[in-house]
C-alpha cells in the first residue's frame, strides 16, 4: 500500500477504534504498551512505521559515546522510563526534538550544536518526555477527532514545515504529533520539564537562556516563518517570561550546569555540524549563533574560520575583507583547521596577492600533507 | 474499466510530462558549448538549463549536462513553495576551482540529498580546455547511497560541467566505463 493509503487506511483504524476508547487518560505507566483493540496501538504503529524509516533514512548518527550521554541524560531526569524511551540522534541542521507517543525520542544534530551546557540540553528533553509521559499525543487526537474532521490531525501532522530539504524529516517528527500539541500541553511540558531539570540538580536560569538565544537567531533570520522549531512550539515570547518567572520562584541550592560532559561527546562533530549550518545560507542566522558560541568560549579557531566561510560565501560588500581578517584571526589561534590557510589562499589569490596565496597554499599542504585536493592546489602554485 | 484508471493515472505521470528522446550512439552536441561522443544509446530528457541522460531511469543514474553556466544561475531549479529562491546557491563567475565543487556540494544538499561529500579535487583536461575533475558521495532523502564522479572546466566565465551519479550499488559501476569515455571525448565548440 502507498504512504498515503497506508495513512488514510490507519486512520479508518483509528476512528473505529477511539469509538471504544473515551473518558479520563491517565499518564503512561513504565514499561506499558496499549492494548492492541485501542487507537494509542494504532498510533504506535503509524510510530513504529516511520522509526523505521528513520532508520533507514541515512540520517541517524551512530556514535555510541554521543548516544549513550543523551540517553544517560534522559534515564537521569526520568529513570522509571528509562528502558521506554529509544534515543535517535539525526543529523540535521535547525534546532529540533521531537518525541514520539511510541518512547521514539528524535534529538537533531543542530539542536546539540546549540545546547551550551548539560542543564539547557536537560530542559528541552524534560520537555519532550512529559509529551510521552503525559500522552499529550493521544490527549490531541482526541480531542482534534471529537472536535473536527479526524482527517486534519493527519493531514496536518503529514504536511511538513513547507516543502524545504528537511521535509521527510519534520514529517517523521510530527508524526510524533509535535506539530499539534496545543500551547497548554506545550505550557505543561515546560513547567513538569522545568521540575524535573531542578529537581535533577540543573541550573534552572539556563531553560530561559536557552529560550533567549533561539529568539535572537530567530530575529536575525532572512526567513523566520520557515523555523521548524518555533512553527511545532508557540507561544515565544509568554514561554520566555514564564521560564524566568518558574527559576525565581525556586529553592536557593546550589544547582549545576555541567558544560564539560556535553562538550567531551559533541565537540568531535562540531566541524561537521557548522558546515551542516552554514549550508542553509541563513547568514544572519548563523552570525548569531556563532556570535553565542564564540561568548561561551570553546574553540575559538574552528569559530573564526566558520566565520570567514560565512563571509566568502555570503560576498555582500566587505565580506572579503571581513573574511580575510576571520581567516587570520583563526589561524592567529593556533587551532584553526588546514583549511583556513587553503581558504585564505584562494581569497589572496582573487585579490592579485600572487605572494601571499602562495605562502597560504604552501602552508596548507604542510599542515595537511594527505590533503585530498594535493593534486589542485599543486596546480594553483605552478599557475601563481 | 476503473481498475485501468490508476495504472493509466501512473503512465501519464512517469511518461506524459517527463519528455525523454533517444540519444543515438555517435556525437551530440551540447548546447553548442561542447560535444561528446556516445559509445550507446540513452535517453535524453531536457529541463531548464540541463540536459540529462539516462539508461535505465535518473533514479537509478544520471549524466547531467551543464554548457556554460552563466554568473547567477544554479544547477538545480527552485521549488514552488520553498526557499529554494533564497538558498540554492548560485554560480558566480570567478569562483575557483575548489569553490566550483563546494558549488556542486552544496547545491546537493540543497536540493534534498545527505551527506553529500566531494572529494578528490585534481586537474583534469576538458576537451582541450584546463580543466578539473572530482569525485562525489550522497545519499538520498531515504538514506539510498549514491556515488558521483564530475568534470568541468571554466571557459570564459562560463561553467561547463558534467556530473555522472548512480547508486552505490550496481548502477554507478554499470556505465563507469561509458562515462569514462564520455569524459575522454569531449571536444570544445
């Protein structure tokens, strides 16, 4: 059966089983799996239909020291489920989780870029357990099917955030029906989420801080309405007081942010992972979010040579000389990556500066010897 | 009758809009810019600014024809509905080499494939032109790997690019040989 028949045929299944399957729903109990007559199994299967192709999509990152902390930070803030939630670490730019009714937890690569410290990647997947916990997924698809023609929450669920390059992947996360959680479950997810980050001993400032950094990317942005995030979490700017108003109304214990354990697993991918960003060509969002990784001190060089890239590619007015200096600073550091001084090459070579693209090419090929473009960039020096 | 209506329905989509004209097995030329010499026969379907050829279907492999790509103008189209009009990138005359592949990489990824890496960049003739030579590996949106091996040359400004891609498994290996010979027999307008 096609996708669209298979959906259309589940949610016949569905109607005919939430007919039997009224009243009060009570939060998932550890280790519970629906009865197989009701309509939560058969969300389950729509569930465990597009795990699978998750799975197969060439996206999920296999890095078990990766994997391993985000679960081992998911079994912390909620040990009892501990064995329910399956983690999924996707390789994709823009910050996103997602959590499926099914315990299928989807966390993206660029919302692990993001996160400065263990306490703000606590608040967000507290968040997203409480949707599990609190079955806000079937809590929605009731109410949408006794309210409104049942077919919306799939369609709905099915459309995507526009037809963008990540589309296979918002529909596989809103199948989770993260895009149709209403702005109370959104409310109740931050506030449990909120208690289950203090509670575990996480600084609580950090949820706002985090809150406040995506709005500022979200600002600077050249196509904001196209935010996967902010389009499945409304509500910006109420969520951004309400989080400070919860951190002033806790305890004064002494609470931990816990920045070293995040950086140990995600500093390795964080190349991979700029480069994923700068590939959208959202300038201005990208200069933001650089901006607030620079302020939290890590790598310098890797940042400065992200901005150059940034400026070469962008190429309004100044941009080569901003890159330029980006470039040096960089490699100023000590701890650029070759490819700045190959980078700084190619610039000195646009601008007629023969002898320094030359120095730059020269320097390139000795700090990175096995260079797979050896056999170009030999070619640029014999044409300088 | 109506169990006719969606088979119909699926040879109309496949075959009524996508155009495709056989490719003979001796010379072609492309778009006045370069000709290559066809070992075989292909199929050959026309969309905007390129011309790709096919043996057993562009899901499976591809040669895609590029004849001199004008500052300003993108490898792939822009979607409807999208922000392809923002974000695919566009050529710009005076790239060098090593940006012409970035071009290609990242125009890839923007239109929906994964993990899209190039690699191998090195000089390569194009015809009697100076020329370059690189090889590619994506996957798509469904996680099928493909790999990919192009050639180019920049004449007068202009982009003169050929990328041969196929799935990992059988298709790209199946015309490697075709496509090499293909590459060898480039001649210049």
């Amino acid at each position: 059966m096609r996708p669209a028949g298979r959906a259309l045929a589940l949610c016949v299944l569905l109607l005919a089983a939430g007919c039997a399957a009224q009243g009060d729903i009570q939060d998932i109990a550890p280790g519970e799996v629906p009865p197989l007559e009701t309509d939560e199994a058969g969300l389950w299967m729509v569930m465990d239909r597009a795990e699978q192709r998750l799975r197969a999509s060439g996206r999920v990152v296999e890095d078990p020291a990766l994997k391993g902390y985000v679960r081992g930070v998911v079994c912390d803030l909620s040990p009892d489920y501990c064995d329910d939630i399956r983690v999924y670490i996707v390789r994709a730019a823009e910050f996103n989780a997602s959590m499926a009714p099914n315990g299928t937890l989807h966390v993206w690569t660029g919302l692990l870029l993001r996160v400065q410290n263990e306490a703000q990647l606590a608040f967000v997947l507290g968040h997203e357990l409480v949707h599990y916990q609190r079955r806000h997924t079937l809590k929605r698809w009731r109410t949408v099917r006794n309210t409104t023609d049942s077919l919306v929450f799939f369609n709905f669920a099915l459309a995507g955030a526009g037809v963008g390059i990540l589309a296979p992947l918002v529909q596989l996360a809103a199948l989770g029906g993260v895009l149709s959680y209403s702005r109370d479950q959104e409310r109740e997810a931050d506030e449990l989420g909120f208690a289950s980050m203090s509670a575990a001993g996480y600084e609580p400032k950090e949820a706002q801080k985090l809150w406040d950094m995506l709005l500022a990317e979200r600002e600077a942005s050249a196509d904001p309405d196209r935010d996967i995030f902010f389009s499945t979490h409304p509500g910006e700017k109420e969520r951004s007081e309400s989080l400070a108003k919860l951190a002033a109304e806790v305890d004064g214990r002494s609470y931990q942010v816990r920045r070293e354990p995040l950086l140990a697993v995600t500093l390795p991918h964080h190349d991979g992972w700029l480069h994923d960003e700068l590939q959208r060509r959202d300038y201005g969002r990208f200069e933001v979010m650089l901006d607030y990784l620079q302020e939290a001190g890590e790598e310098t060089g890797l940042l400065l040579f992200y901005r150059g890239e940034m400026h070469r590619l962008r190429g309004a007015e100044d941009d080569d000389a901003k890159a330029l200096q980006a470039y040096r600073d960089a490699i100023a550091t000590g701890k650029a990556p070759p490819e700045a001084q190959r980078a700084l090459g190619l610039l000195y070579w646009r601008q007629g500066r023969n002898d320094d693209a030359r120095t730059a090419f020269e320097k390139y090929l000795v700090l990175d010897p096995a260079a797979e473009d050896r056999a170009m960039i030999e070619h640029y020096l014999r044409q300088l | 009758m109506r169990r006719y209506v969606v088979p119909l329905i699926v040879c109309l989509a496949l075959f009524g809009c996508a155009q495709f004209t056989l490719v003979e097995a001796k010379r072609q030329e492309i778009g006045n810019a370069y000709s290559v010499a066809a070992q075989r026969t292909w199929n050959r379907l026309k969309e905007g600014n390129v011309e790709l050829w096919t043996a057993d279907g562009p899901g499976l492999e591809s040669l895609r024809f590029y004849a001199g790509l004008k500052d300003g103008e993108r490898l792939f189209e822009p979607r409807p509905g999208s922000n392809d009009e923002e974000t695919l990138p566009k050529y710009r005359s005076g790239m060098t080499v090593t940006e012409v592949m970035e071009f290609v990489v990242d125009s890839l990824t923007r239109s929906g494939a994964s993990q899209v890496k190039g690699h191998e960049l090195r000089p390569s003739a194009f015809g009697a032109a100076d020329g370059f030579r690189f090889e590619l590996s994506f996957a798509s949106a469904t996680g099928l790997r493909y790999e990919g091996t192009a050639i180019g040359a920049v004449v007068e400004n202009r982009l003169h690019l050929i990328i041969y891609s196929g799935t990992e498994l059988y298709y790209f290996p199946k015309y490697r040989e075709d496509v090499e010979r293909i590459f060898a027999s480039i001649q210049l307008a």
